[in-house]
C-alpha cells in the first residue's frame, strides 16, 4: 500500500511553465518535480525541504570496476571514459525519518581523479553532494537527461528521474543519476493541448 506524502513546503514559482525551462522538464504536471528536475544545486537540500526533515543516507555498493564491465553507456559519454579505466560504481538511496525511500542514486566516478573525489565516492555514510562539498572539491553540475523510469522499489509505477554531470575544472568528473518517488513528486505529464 502506497502511503500519501506531504506535498512539498518549498515555495511554487508563480508560472508553472517558463520560457527557459528545459522542454523536458516542462512535460511534468506536478510543479515540485519540475523545481527538483530544473534545480542545479544539492538535490538532497531540496529532498529534505520536501520531507520536511533530514534525511538518512543508506549506500548499497560502493564498488571499483573497470569502464568496460560498467555497464552503463551514458556514464561513459558522458564522462569520456575509455578503455580499462578504473571507476567507481556507488548505489545509495536517501530515506526520510521513517524509512521510507524518496530516491534511488547511481554515481560513477574515475578512480584517482583526485583524492578528495575519491574519498567522497568511498563515504557511505554521507550524500556525494556534502561530501565533495565538506572536501572543498567544487563542481558545477550540469543535466544530461530527464524522464520517466521504473520505480526500483515498485516496478509496476513510474517515478522521475534527472541525470546530470558534476563538472570541475578538467570537464565533467562525476555522474548521477536520480530517481524520485512518486510518492513524493509525481511523474505525471500534462495533458497535452489540443
């Protein structure tokens, strides 16, 4: 049984469909999954605006495994990875004060980039974002995909998801990808015009 969130106390802009705003982002009904989708800063500051709470981190693997056993082409565009390069793998999930899952995190990195970058992906017991942040490693993210997934926990519903690059210096040295409950941000579409 799917419990009922709380709708999300950050505030609404007062037009739900700007002219800058991503096509992709635009599509979602709820306006608080198109301000997560849209935001460019720590997701998990905004996650915690939702819940109303800080939230729990729960790191599943944090794994070290070569770019061609990776398994996941968009990690390796985006990040140029080539060849035998080690990466880390990381799978976390964010839970509110009762245990709940309001998202699912995938994360690949090169090994060795830095050691602070290193660190931070070894660092179960904190989100990425705090973690580079508290190291003093700056980023600048920058998306790659928004959509419509699987829900990890429930298959059978679709939940939002954003893919983005974190960007230092060098170009792009981290990539994520999120998924956000439905019971916390609908991925429903508008229905379209006609």
């Amino acid at each position: 049984m799917h419990q009922t969130a709380p709708v999300p106390a950050f505030p609404l802009p007062l037009r739900t469909h700007s002219e800058s705003l991503d096509p992709r982002i635009a599509e979602f009904a709820s306006p608080a999954t198109r301000i997560l989708l849209a935001a460019d800063g720590l997701t998990t500051v905004l996650l915690q605006a939702a819940a109303q709470a800080s939230l729990d981190i729960h790191t599943d693997a944090i794994e070290q495994i070569h770019t061609d056993a990776l398994g996941d082409a968009e990690a390796v565009s985006a990040l140029r990875l080539q060849g035998e390069k080690l990466c880390w793998l990381r799978h976390s999930r964010l839970l509110t004060p009762d245990g709940a899952t309001i998202s699912f995190n995938t994360v690949v990195a090169p090994r060795a980039h830095d050691p602070r970058l290193d660190a931070a992906m070894n660092d179960p017991a904190q989100p990425l974002g705090f973690a580079l942040s508290r190291s003093g490693f700056a980023t600048v993210r920058r998306l790659y995909d928004v959509g419509r997934a699987r829900w990890p926990a429930d298959p059978g519903r679709l939940c939002a998801f954003k893919a983005y690059t974190m960007q230092g210096p060098e170009g792009a040295v981290v990539f994520v990808h999120e998924k956000y409950s439905p019971d916390w941000f609908s991925a429903a579409l508008d229905a379209p015009a006609g």
